[in-house]
C-alpha cells in the first residue's frame, strides 16, 4: 500500500479518530443551533443573531485539539444564516444591516462546524411563536421533516442518488407543497463541503447530475427545503449576498489595492470554507470583492426568495454511512406542528417504516429502556405528531 492509499484509508470512517472528529463537530453545530434559536425573540437584530452562533462555534473548536503537536484547523465551516420567511438560504447579513425578526416569522437556520477539515453541517426550521404551528406553514415544516427522514431511511450503502430524487418529490406533493430547486445534497470530504457525489433535489431538464450509487463509509450532508410556492426562487438583491467560498483552482492578477488585501486576508483566513464578509473589514470588502468575483476568484452562495407570502421550510442534517447503518449526527426537535394533511401514500410509509440502524449479530446488549433501533422510533409519516422523532431527540 502506497503513503498516499494509507492516508486516504486513514481519514474515512473506518479510523475511529476521523468518527470522533465528526462527532464532536456535530456536537458543537447542535449546541450552536439550540443557541440560536433561543436567542431568536420578536426585535432582536438577525446579524446579533447570526454573529453569536460565529462565535460559540469558533470558541467551543477552539478549546479543542489545543495540546496536539501537529496544529489541527477547526471552527466555523458555514457562516450561521437566519432566513426568515420566503427568504429561501444563506441570509446572513452585514454588520450594517438592520433587519430584525418578528413574531410569527418563520426561521431558517443554517449552520456548520469543522474539526481537522471534517464537517459537521445542520439546518432547522423555527416558528417564532407561542404554542403549536398550524396551518400552511406546518404543511411546509411537515414536508421538509418527512422528506428528510424518508432521504436518511434511504442514504444507505447500494442505493442511488436518484431514489431519494424521487421519493422526496413524492413526500412534498403529499403534503401539497414543493421541493426547491436548486438545492442539493453533497457527499462532504475532509475540508470539502460539496464533495462530486450529490443528491439532485428536483430532476428538471436544466439540471442533471451524474448518477451514483451510496457506499459505506461515506458522508453526506442531507438538504431539503421545502416551498408553499412554486419552488423556484429567484435572485432579488445581489448586494444581499455576503457568503463566499475561495475558488481554489483559479488565479488572476487583481489591478486593485483594495482587491488584493481582501483576498490576501480571505486566503489567509479562509482558505477552503466558505465565510461571511462580515468577517472582512466592510468597506474595504464592498471595494475588494467586486474585482474577485468578476474574475471568478470567489464563488458566492446568493440569498434567494420566494414569492411574498410563501411559506418556507429547511431541514439539513449530516449522515455517516457506518458498517452498522446511518448515523444522523446533526438534528434538533421540532416545534408542535399540526399539518392540515396526512400521508396515507403506501410507499411512503413504506419508506418510513425502513431501519436505519442494521441490528448487531449475535444478540449484543440492548442499551437499558429502548426498545427499538435508534432511528426506527418514528417509522410513521408526520401528519398531526409534533415530527420530533425519538433518535432526532437522542442526537440532542
């Protein structure tokens, strides 16, 4: 085996220290979020937000791995964004800005924490009000939650990308909603985010990715956002977009000064993930990154809106493809819903119904007071339960 065979074996599942790298990761993301979200009240500023789920990540990595010889990176691997409403993704505003929330707004929360390059990506849904969500916009969160324990019972080892393509349009069309476009599932790697293998969300002709198949010792960041509307969401504002990521494999020369301390300072800082330009010096940053996106040196992650008035759910979670099943290792309990629809679909419930861990041979221990597989607790579709299923309330 040559240096090259035995590094890449050693950072795949199959070393216990990449696991706990992972793991660790998705503790700090789940407790971030948990942060966010209770730090979510009607008036309180979205960056003031945003900023606080920055810095918890980059505090909790940073206390770890502080005494190995060999530096490890670790912090913030997605910059917390909070969208509100028929705001699709990736609002995360400005220090500058001045939005704050609102009761009854609907929040998309998105977030992700790296340890040594290994990614620990989730996003969550979160009605800013008092009791039980009701409702189109438990319709939304119903399809969102449904849809994605549907793509966990399938991610698994011999299946293929195109089957969770299918089933999750099944789910949404169930509860009279849409999957959006545009959104897609990735394979992560260490310090890669959108590794090549990915999980198309809506099949259209514009669209097609290459077919493959799921394999054991895989990683893989789950995303679905689920719409009221028409589900396909559109660019308003260009200056509203503040989330980048470095294009590694390009180079050009910047004219300007200010271009070029910019992207020194982001190749400095943030190499590979992707950051917020909150992090930049603002004025300096608004001069800089025109010239290195015009050049292709940066790849932007745009805010993109639905229709006023649509509602808009988001469910991200990150799935290990172990020897002994998939292990969801990012997720938070949802809010009280109560969908106008119920799934009576066969097939989807079919679906639900699957394991997600495969049961251990030779009658191991059961761990005391669980009767069930993890992951097998909610195997019925979420029509009026509250969609917080026992293994999502276990990771927590």
């Amino acid at each position: 085996m040559s240096d090259d065979e035995r590094d890449e074996k050693e950072l795949d599942l199959s070393s216990p220290d990449v696991v706990t790298k992972y793991k660790s990761a998705a503790e700090i993301a789940n407790k971030a979020l948990q942060l966010v979200i209770s730090e979510c009240k009607p008036k309180v500023k979205v960056v003031d937000i945003c900023e606080k789920g920055d810095s918890f990540i980059r505090e909790q990595t940073g206390n770890m791995y502080k005494n190995v010889k060999k530096k490890i990176e670790r912090g913030v691997a997605f910059p917390t964004c909070i969208s509100v409403n028929n705001t699709v993704c990736h609002f995360s505003p400005l220090a500058s800005d001045e939005t704050v929330l609102e009761e009854g707004d609907v929040l998309k929360i998105d977030l992700a924490c790296h340890i040594d390059g290994f990614i620990a990506a989730v996003a969550h849904t979160h009605v800013l009000q008092e009791g039980p969500v009701t409702g189109r916009a438990a319709d939304v969160i119903a399809a969102a939650n449904t849809a994605a324990e549907v793509a966990l019972r399938l991610v698994r080892p011999g299946k293929k990308n195109q089957d969770v393509t299918d089933a999750i349009q099944k789910v949404a069309a169930a509860y009279d909603c849409r999957i959006v476009e545009g959104v897609l599932s990735h394979q992560m790697k260490q310090f890669v985010i959108d590794a090549n293998k990915v999980v198309l969300n809506v099949s259209n002709p514009d669209t097609r990715v290459d077919d493959a198949e799921f394999e054991e010792n895989e990683v893989y960041a789950i995303d679905i956002v689920a719409s009221t509307g028409e589900g396909k969401p559109k660019l308003l504002d260009e200056k509203q977009t503040t989330i980048y990521k470095r294009a590694v494999d390009r180079s050009y020369n910047l004219k300007m000064k200010a271009s070029r301390f910019i992207y020194s300072e982001i190749s400095q800082n943030f190499p590979i993930m992707p950051f917020s330009a909150r992090a930049l010096e603002e004025k300096r940053a608004r001069l800089g990154l025109v010239e290195c996106m015009n050049h292709e040196l940066l790849q932007p992650y745009p805010v993109l809106h639905e229709k006023s008035g649509d509602y808009v759910a988001h469910i991200k979670f990150t799935v290990l493809l172990m020897p002994n099943g998939s292990d969801r290792i990012t997720s938070h309990p949802l809010q009280e819903i109560q969908p106008t629809k119920t799934v009576d679909d066969p097939e989807i419930k079919a679906w639900l119904a699957l394991g997600v861990k495969t049961k251990k041979k030779g009658g191991g221990k059961k761990k005391k007071g669980k009767k069930v597989a993890e992951g097998e607790a909610e195997a019925v579709p979420m029509d009026t339960t509250n969609g917080a299923s026992a293994a999502t309330q276990e990771q927590n």
